[in-house]
C-alpha cells in the first residue's frame, strides 16, 4: 500500500462512489484502516461525490453549501436529518397500523354484538313460531276433529289467540328467513373482518419488529450461547472485511483497465 500514489487511492474512490459501489459506510470504514486512508476518505471531492448521488435535490437546491462547513459534516447533517425523516415516517406508518388493527377489532366486536342479537331474534321467532303451529293444530283439532281431546292449555291458546293464525305464521316464517339470512351476513362478515384484523396484525409485527432489540437475550453464564455470539459476530466482521477488500480490488483492476500512471520512487 505504500508503494501507491495518493492519486492512485483517490481515483479509485472516485470511481467507487461514482459507480455505487462505495457508501458512506464503506468510506467511513476505510478511513479507520489506516491514517492514510483516513485522510484521503476526509477529502470534500468524495463527500461531494456523495452528497450529489445520496441527496440529489438537497444538491441542487443548495449548489454552494460546502462553502462554510466541510462537506463530510454537510453529509452527516443531512443523514441525520433523513434519518430522523424516515424514524418519523415509520412511526407514523406504525400509528397509522395501530389504529387500522383497532378499527377492525371495533368493527368485530360490533359484529359480534349484532350476530348474537339476531341469534337470540330467531330463536324467539322460531319459539313463537312453534307455539303457533301449536295453536293451528289445536284449532284444527277443536273445529274438525273430536273436541274432547282438546284440553287445558291448546283450549287456551286458542281462545286467546285475536290475530289470524295463518298470516301470523307467514309473518313469522318471512321473519325467520330473513333472520337467517341476516346471520348468514354476519358470519361472512366476521370472517373477513377476521381475516382483515389478523392481516394487520401482521403488518404491524412487522413494521415494530427490530432484528437487534428483539432477540432473546441470553446470559454470559451460558457459555455455549457466548460462544455462538462471538462466532456470529466474528463471522459478521470478516464478511465486512471481505466485501470492503473485494471493492478496492475492483478499483484497482478498473484503474489497471483503463488508466495509466506513472510512479516516482
């Protein structure tokens, strides 16, 4: 590394964030190689690389404003900004999915109130339904057939009955088919707003669901789980490593394509 040029490492940054496949995370960890990198990864010219591919509007709204401040801080001015931009979204989107999860528990409940007030309506039209037709074969029975065998109670329902027992029945039967149908309504309805509400729920796991803060935490006197988390971890760092040595190499063998230097030693 320290047979190259300054200008080496700096065209092959260039190349690397013009081309996206340098971030900002890339460069930050480059600069914590070495002091060298650390000073060429400091440089405006990158930072500005990044500012107009990162935040292309913010740019050209304000073309000079690398003038008073350096532009590696304008950059971590606007991340932080856009970060905070997106932490709000998020946290409306997840409201936004709370109330919706609410909603339908509302609306669930409302369906259920409405699926037992009807079943309770069909099983009293169904009971004034069946004493009816009671009363119809007990005033059959009083007027055709022997009337002895009509006693106590049937003599009664029929004396007191002062509305027409077949259109009562009718009125009934309509009655009880539409109640029918209504809880067929209702039994559709409570499964798609179930389903609905059980979507949501989903979604709102989702959106809350956070890879670092919902893991399990598992105490150091495990030492079997401590070591698994040292490997992970480990194994997270040199991926890191491989992918940042696999991007420099890449600039390396682009600037060997298609660039010629010459080195003074």
């Amino acid at each position: 590394m320290g047979g190259v040029p300054d200008e080496l490492w700096r065209q092959i940054l260039e190349m690397g964030i013009q081309n996206s496949k340098l971030s900002y995370k890339d460069l930050c960890c480059i600069s914590i190689s070495c002091r060298r990198l650390h000073r060429l990864s400091s440089e405006d010219s990158l930072w500005l690389l990044l500012l107009s591919s990162d935040f292309p509007s913010a740019n050209q709204l304000n073309p000079n404003n690398s003038t008073s401040a350096s532009a590696k801080s304008t950059y971590k001015i606007k991340f932080d900004r856009e970060k905070a931009r997106k932490v709000a979204a998020h946290r409306r989107a997840v409201l936004r999915k709370e109330s919706e999860v609410l909603e339908f528990e509302r609306k669930i409940r409302e369906i259920e109130s409405g699926l037992r007030q009807e079943t309770e309506k069909m099983r009293a039209t169904a009971a004034e339904l069946s004493n009816l037709h009671k009363a119809r074969q007990a005033y059959v029975a009083l007027n055709v057939w022997q009337p002895e065998v009509i006693r106590g109670r049937q003599k009664q329902i029929v004396e007191q009955s002062a509305v027409p027992v077949e259109s009562r029945v009718h009125s009934l039967e309509m009655e009880l088919k539409l109640c029918r149908q209504r809880i067929s309504g209702f039994d559709k309805a409570y499964i798609d707003g179930k389903w609905k509400l059980e979507m949501a729920m989903e979604q709102l796991a989702s959106l809350k669901y956070h890879p670092l803060r919902d893991q399990k935490v598992i105490s150091h006197g495990d030492k079997e789980g401590y070591k698994k988390r040292r490997k992970l971890k480990t194994s997270h760092i040199y991926d890191a490593v491989a992918i940042l040595l696999s991007k420099i190499l890449w600039g390396l063998r682009l600037v060997a394509t298609f660039g010629s230097f010459n080195f003074e030693v």
